[in-house]
C-alpha cells in the first residue's frame, strides 16, 4: 500500500510569487491535514480537510489556503510569499471512518525556499 | 490552548542502554497521543499511538505509556541501537467541548544520538 506522496519535493521560489504543493493520501483516507515545520516555530497545525470541507484550521494568515478534492487529494497554496514562509511542509493522512482517534500518517514533505 | 513540552531537548547514550523520553501537556482533554521519529530532512515516521483510553501501548522494543490526568506521556526505548539515533516527537490532539477535534499539537522533540 503506498503511503502519503507529496510533491514537489524541493521547491524554490521568489518573495511575492505564490506556490501549491500537492499531497495524495493513502487509499481510502478521508482526512489530509497539512503542517509546516521551521527550525524556531517547529511544527505547526496549518489545516485539515475531510470529504472536501475544512473542518479545522490553525493560526496561520489567509495568504495560506488549501482545498481537498472528492478523491481525498489536497492540494495547499500559498499567496504571496514571504521570506519566513521558507519550510518544510508535511502533509498527514488519517482513516477517521468514526472520529478523530485514528492514527495519522505523514508524508516526505515539500521543502520550500522562498529567496 | 494546547502545549506540549518535551524533556530532555538532547539525549547522548550508548549503544544497549534503555532509555526514557517524556512529554508533557496542558489540557487533558486529548482524543490521542502519537509518537513520531524524525530522521534529518525527512517526514515523521508513526511509531505508537494511544488513545486516552489506554493506559499503554507497545510495539517491539518501544513502549508509550499515558497519564492523562497528570498531562503525561514517556517513550521507553529498550536496548538502544546506533538505528534509533533521530528526533522524536509527541504530538496530541485536543478535543473540543462541543465535539470536534484540533489538529495535532506537537513537542520540539527530544533529538537522540545513540553511540555505537
């Protein structure tokens, strides 16, 4: 079975333009949610989607959005780039048929470099 | 809001020894607990996952254990390996009075090095 694919893997972009990433959730997870990691803040909760609706979103600008489509794929963008936008960002996949105890899985992760 | 704190921030031992990671949280109203390893520019790896049931889960040489009252989990790594040298990270995810869930919340990680 695979498991969480993100891409692009390394991504490089400049101040002011906007980047999506890309994540594909193993087969038959209904729940992605999307994290960014930085050596000062570690990670932190960005959103999460499940059967293409936001159902949660952490304390980050609106310049962050993201969107899940009707096969549980996601995709998130960011507007605007700034130089602290540079990170990794990981992508986790949940089960969650009845709640939100189950186990999350996460991806490789997109490296992005705003210059 | 949620905070979860992880000690120690490093730990260097030798190859055979157990060892014990903590964390802790603020609010104990969890749906679960999850331990991660991180190794370098890479994505986290699931390692054990307890639900605030549970009291305790175990898979090879890796046990969690959970205190939600007292806001308290530990990793127990038995017979360290050079293998096991990563970060590990716990992460919680808090449940809302009125049902719902946040996302996870995650610990800066304990960063491990495991000499051989």
């Amino acid at each position: 079975k695979a498991g969480v694919t993100q891409t692009p893997r390394y991504l490089i972009k400049t101040r002011g333009q906007q980047v999506t990433l890309s994540c594909s959730p193993i087969s038959g997870h209904r729940s992605v949610s999307w994290y960014q990691q930085t050596p000062g803040q570690g990670l932190q909760f960005l959103f999460e989607y499940f059967s293409e609706t936001q159902r949660n979103k952490g304390n980050f600008p609106g310049r962050f959005s993201g969107r899940q489509f009707s096969n549980s794929r996601s995709e998130m963008n960011v507007s605007t780039l700034e130089l602290g936008d540079s990170a990794l960002y990981l992508c986790a996949s949940s089960l969650e048929t009845g709640g939100y105890n189950t186990e999350a899985f996460f991806g490789q992760g997109t490296r992005l470099t705003v210059v | 809001k949620q905070e979860v704190t992880q000690i120690p921030a490093a730990l260097s031992v030798p190859e055979g020894e157990n060892l014990v990671l903590n964390c802790s949280f603020t609010d104990s109203a969890i749906y679960n607990l999850q331990w991660f390893r991180q190794d370098p520019g890479k994505g986290l790896t699931s390692l054990l996952l307890i639900q605030s049931s549970q009291r305790e889960q175990t898979s090879g040489r890796l046990n969690a254990s959970l205190d939600k009252s007292s806001g308290r989990s530990t990793l127990y790594i038995a017979a360290s390996q050079p293998g096991d040298s990563a970060t590990y990270l716990c992460a919680v995810r808090r449940a809302y009075s009125g049902g719902g869930a946040d996302g996870l919340t995650f610990g800066k990680g304990t960063h491990l090095i495991i000499q051989p």
